[in-house]
C-alpha cells in the first residue's frame, strides 16, 4: 500500500519524508480536504465517500463506472479469520508495508444449500505498520466506488476494534513484481507480448483514474500494485495513497510519499502531485519491463542502482538499446515495438511534468506497439548482469530518493 514500514523484516518500501517541511495536508483548490478524515464504521464509510457524482460520462473508458456509493460488503473478524484458517502462514501470499495479505476461501451459502464459495485476498493491517486508518480509508472510498476492469476489485472489508482488514477478489497470477523479479522454478519468464499485454493492462487503469471524471492521482504506482488475473489482466492495487486532483488547480500538495526509484522528480523535490506524476512512475515501469532489472537495486555497482538514471541513455538509440534488453526475453520480441516502447519511457520519464504524456497517450502508443508482429531476431543474450534476481522479492532499497537521484557518476549498462 506503500507507506513507510518496519514489519517483518521488511526494507521501507516507501519515502515519508516528514523532515522536507511540506504540509501533511492535502491542499487542494486552496481548501484542506478532509474527505479521508471523516469518522470510520460500518456505514459511515458509503456516507463518507463523496468524491464525484455518479457518472456514466464517455471520458470513464470501455468497462469504467463510478458508482454512486461503494458497493461493500462488511466481514466480520471471525468470517476473515475462519477464511483464512486463523491468518494461517500457508496462506500468505505476500506482505506489504500495510500487513500480510492471506488467500482465503468463503463460503457462499446464500448462493447454493450446498455451499459454492469464492477464493479471497484478504490484507491485514499490521499492528506494527505505520500505514492505518487514513490509507485503509482511502482505499474503501476509493476503490469501493470505481469499477474498471483494470483496477483491482475491492469485495469489502472489516473494521472491529483495532482490526483493520480489506478484502479483495483473488488475483491468481500474483503481482508483476513477482513476475519479473521472482525467483525460483516457477516463475516463468514473461514472454514480449505478455510483456505488452499487461503494460497497456495497466496503462488503461491509470487513463481512467485520470479521466476528467475523476481525476485521481494514484501515486503509487509500482510493479508490486500491478496485480494480474489467470489470463494475466493486469489490475491496478493499492489506494492508500491516492489523492484527488483539483480541476481548477494543477497541482495537490502533499507530504512526500511514494516509492524509492518510481516518484517523480517534481514531487520529491517540491511536493508538487501532478496527474503526470504518475506518468513519471510508468515509465519506471516500462523501463523495468524492458531490461527485467529493478528501478533500485544496491546490490548492483554504484553507478547503476538508480536503474532510470543509469539506462536513459540507452533507450533512444535502437542499437545501444539490444544491450539493455532483458536477456530473458533471449531477443524474442519486435525490435521496431521495442524501439517504440523504449522512446515511450524516455517521454514519460521527462524531467518536466508537462514534457509527459497523458495515459490516454500512452495506451494508444502501447497499443500500436502491441500490434507490430516483425519476425523475433534470432535469440542473443544480452544483459547478462542479473543479480538483483538473486534477492529476495522484497528487497527494496532503505535510501531516500533525493539521495539516490543525486548520486555518483553514471555508469553504463554492461560497461558499454
Ligand atoms: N488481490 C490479491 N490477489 C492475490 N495476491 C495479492 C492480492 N493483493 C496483494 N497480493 C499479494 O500480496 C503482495 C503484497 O501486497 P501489498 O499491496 O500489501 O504490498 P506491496 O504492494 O508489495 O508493498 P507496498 O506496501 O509498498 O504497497 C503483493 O505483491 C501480491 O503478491
Ligand atoms: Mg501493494
């Protein structure tokens, strides 16, 4: 859910910045919001969660709707705990900054006598994390009143005494991360297309949440939010961070938070949130999809563990970029779509906000990208630098950003 954390053995994940002064309202069209502050429990969470007249404006996009009160169903703690054989190790299928999340199984009685029942994510807060109320909030108010196909669906939650648990649908695939950086003989390399089908998966879900109906920063977007489906629909996760942008004002300030190597250089700098702030973390994304390397890695030379940093220069020029290619790919993919997607990531990662493309942008570029089909090269292994493969799935890298953008000299891919 990407606010900062310290369970488990668990690196932050996530810059809190309480030291960079900025207010830890959210300042928008010059009136502090306290939309997510209203009071918590059981109803008042569908009363609470005006944010936007219901909609059915053409801007939502094939499949968006805004509804017009979430649509939850409360649990009780023992439904959770019996779903889940009372939070059972075997049944963790990760943990975040929030808390564990558990695969569950509930019974569905009122479906079937016999009892047909559905399989579960359930994610409870850890009493140890520092995320709470205010991001557990915002993802019921959020997420329980966007229906899209590429955003996460969120089934309901429970909130009794000082649990605090949410429950969405089961996403058989797992998260991206998992998939890219994964270790071990199950995780399967993900072939190009997938690559691509997944990149524009999720590139949908971030149009829609920046439609002019609804305009919502997302903020964190990351390859572990990026969940997929048995088909490997890609489904945006995770809005506790996420905020409503003004109409009549460009920005929302806020106090700085993200995670390491995917927040925009605006926001850590100033604070300032802009809708193409989450276009900047995209493009981390697509640069990670491309080279199969993580936006942060310290286990890589100096040089090269801000990954942004140290492949910029490789991105524009389709030669020099076969060198930064996920060698997994073993050069299996078009390389006019790779070029494509590759001068894609440079736009979304320009310095300027404004020099960045709308998602709606991005989605059409993917799209066409995706619908290039040149003869794959004859396989090359490239990129033979894979360490960071080696390390645990949740490793991420405890320095703060504005460490890490104004670091050493660059390095190279490869030494090239
Ligand atoms: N609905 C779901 N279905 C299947 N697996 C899920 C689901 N939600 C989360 N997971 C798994 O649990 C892991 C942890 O998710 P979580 O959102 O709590 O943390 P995170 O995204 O890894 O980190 P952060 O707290 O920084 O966001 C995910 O990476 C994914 O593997
Ligand atoms: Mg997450």
């Amino acid at each position: 859910m990407g606010i900062c954390c310290s369970s488990h053995n668990k690196v932050p994940t996530t810059i809190l910045d309480p030291s960079s002064g900025l207010s830890q309202s959210v300042t928008t069209n010059n009136t502090t919001s306290s939309s997510l502050s209203s009071s918590l429990g059981g109803s008042n969470v569908s009363r609470n969660s005006q944010f936007w007249s219901a909609s059915s404006g053409d801007d939502l996009g094939p499949g968006g709707q805004i509804l017009p009160h979430p649509n939850l169903k409360i649990y009780t703690f023992a439904e959770l705990k019996s779903a889940t054989k009372n939070f059972r190790n075997d049944t963790v299928l990760g943990e975040g900054g929030f808390g564990k999340v558990h695969k569950g199984w509930i019974e569905e009685k009122s479906i079937s006598k016999h009892g047909t029942g559905s399989v579960i994510a359930v994610k409870k807060l850890n009493s140890e994390s520092m995320q709470g109320i205010e991001e557990w909030q915002a993802e019921v108010n959020f997420l329980g009143r966007l229906s899209h196909p590429n955003l996460v669906k969120l089934l309901g939650y429970c909130y009794e005494g000082k649990e605090l648990l949410l429950v969405y649908e089961f996403m058989q695939k797992g998260s991206l991360e998992n998939h890219l950086f994964g270790r071990g003989s199950t995780v399967q390399p993900l072939p190009w297309d997938l690559r691509l089908k997944i990149l524009i998966g999720a590139a949908r879900g971030l149009a829609f949440l920046h439609s002019a109906d609804i305009k919502i920063i997302y903020r964190d977007f990351k390859a572990s939010n990026i969940l997929l489906d048995a088909s490997y629909n890609a489904k945006l996760s995770d809005f506790g961070l996420a905020k409503m942008a003004s109409s009549s004002q460009s920005h929302v300030t806020t106090r700085v938070m993200g995670t390491y190597g995917y927040a925009a250089p605006e926001y850590v700098t100033t604070g300032h949130l802009y809708v193409k702030s989450d276009v900047y973390g995209f493009g981390v994304v697509l640069v990670e999809m491309i080279t199969g390397m993580r936006a942060l890695d310290q286990s890589r030379p100096a040089a090269q563990q801000n990954l942004v940093q140290w492949v910029k220069p490789y991105l524009a020029n389709r030669r020099k970029l076969k060198n930064i290619m996920d060698s997994r790919l073993e050069g299996r993919y078009p390389s006019k779509a790779a070029a494509n997607v590759a001068q894609l990531a440079l736009t979304c990662l320009a310095q300027e906000q404004k020099g960045r493309p709308s998602m709606q942008e991005v989605v059409a570029i993917l799209e066409k990208a995706d619908s290039i089909s040149e003869k794959p090269k004859v396989p090359r292994i490239h990129n033979s630098y894979r360490n960071d493969r080696q390390q645990p799935l949740h490793h991420r890298s405890p320095l703060h950003v504005k460490q890490d953008v104004s670091r050493g000299r660059q390095g190279s891919p490869r030494g090239l």
